[in-house]
C-alpha cells in the first residue's frame, strides 16, 4: 500500500502556504491566501516532505490574481506553456505523480470580477485524468464576499477530493481578513470617547453588588 503523507506533513505545507499569504498586500477587497503545489511521486512521501512544483500568493502576479491561479500560471511558465489552460499536458501533472494542492483558504468558487474561480482552474488540470489529485485547505472561505461557497461541492462533483485540516484555521484567518474594515463588536457608547465629566458621573454612581452578581451568573 502507498504511504500516504502525515498530518504533520500536511500541516508543514500550510504553514508555508501561510507564510507566503502573508507576503501579499492587505486589501479591503480580497483574501490574503497562500499555496503550494507539491507531488508525492508514485510511490509517496518517501522522504514525508514530497517535491515543491509551485507555490503562489494572492496578488503575486499582475492583476486581481489569487493564490491557487499564480500558483498553476508559475507552474505553466516553468514549462514554457501560455496559460495554465494546458497544465493538463504536463507529465508533472500525470496521476501517478500524486499531486496535492495546498491552500490556506478553500479555493474560490464565484469571483465577483467575472474572473475564472480557482476551483475550475483545479479541475481544468485533470482533463487527461491526471492533474490535482487532491485539494487540502486550512480553513473555509469566510462568507465576506460570496455567501456560501459552492467549491467543494464542485470538488465532489468532479471526483476531486479533498480535505479540511485544523489547527492553524484563527492563524489563517487573521491573515486573510488582515486589511478588511473591522465591524464593531458592541454597540452603544465606547468609554474612551465619553468626557472626563461624565466618566466621573458614572464613577460616582452607587453600585448595586446584588444586581451585579446576578448579571454574572
């Protein structure tokens, strides 16, 4: 039986997809995202690390890129091939070459600019029945542009499969959303915007230790 990769290999990989997400620009309008293309060969991570193909960040190449495109552009070029439109040819990408693709963020499955959603991007790579054999991510798309991805429903529809692995979901999410205007939490008056007089006033007030230790249970 193949041996397949570790949880801890797994988690190695996201780490890195997570320090290449932070190498991209904080924008109110998109997702910091990180990923890594890696192939575990025929026989498996013999070493537990497996080959790097490509790696990519949200931004990192001209125009309103995400991580998985850069990712599968880079990859193209190192091949001498337009587009990643044609991945599909490539003996790198061959089914018995075991290819697992990383990504901080589950890919993409409705881009507000018209553009091509990173999870078609994935599946147009296994049209000669290799490619991306397997999509793992660290944390779901936050709802904050497109409610409810349909992406892993893709994935399933198109036999990908994939896999969600915790542990780094709040380090991958803080991130991602580095750039984003913050909703306030409470509403109601902030204590550092009120005057030292009424600050003063309130301080005065008599405390009620019954109703207090009641508003705590």
């Amino acid at each position: 039986m193949t041996p397949q990769p570790t949880r801890e290999t797994h988690l190695a990989h996201l780490s890195q997809a997570l320090d290449l997400a932070r190498l991209s620009p904080p924008k109110p309008t998109n997702f910091r995202v990180g990923c890594v293309i890696v192939s575990y060969g025929p026989d498996g991570p013999a070493d537990g690390g497996g080959q790097i193909l490509s790696t990519g960040y949200t931004l990192e190449l001209e125009g309103n890129t995400h991580a998985e495109q850069c990712a599968l552009t880079k990859l193209a070029r190192q091949h001498s091939l337009d587009d990643e439109s044609r991945l599909h040819e490539l003996d790198v990408l061959s089914a018995e070459r075991n290819v697992t693709l990383y990504t901080t963020l589950e890919p993409c499955g409705l881009r507000l600019s018209g553009n091509k959603p990173c999870v078609e991007r994935i599946i147009d790579t296994r049209r000669n029945g290799g490619g991306v054999t397997k999509v793992i991510f660290g944390a779901r798309e936050p709802g904050t542009f497109v409610k409810d991805s349909k992406s892993l429903q893709r994935l399933d529809e198109e036999g990908v499969p994939w896999e969600y692995i915790p542990g780094l979901e709040e380090e991958i999410l803080n991130v991602a959303m580095e750039g984003h205007e913050k909703k306030q939490e409470k509403q109601g008056t902030n204590v550092d915007d009120i005057t030292p007089e009424e600050k003063e006033r309130q301080e005065a007030l008599p405390r009620n230790p019954k109703k207090r230790m009641m508003e705590t249970v």
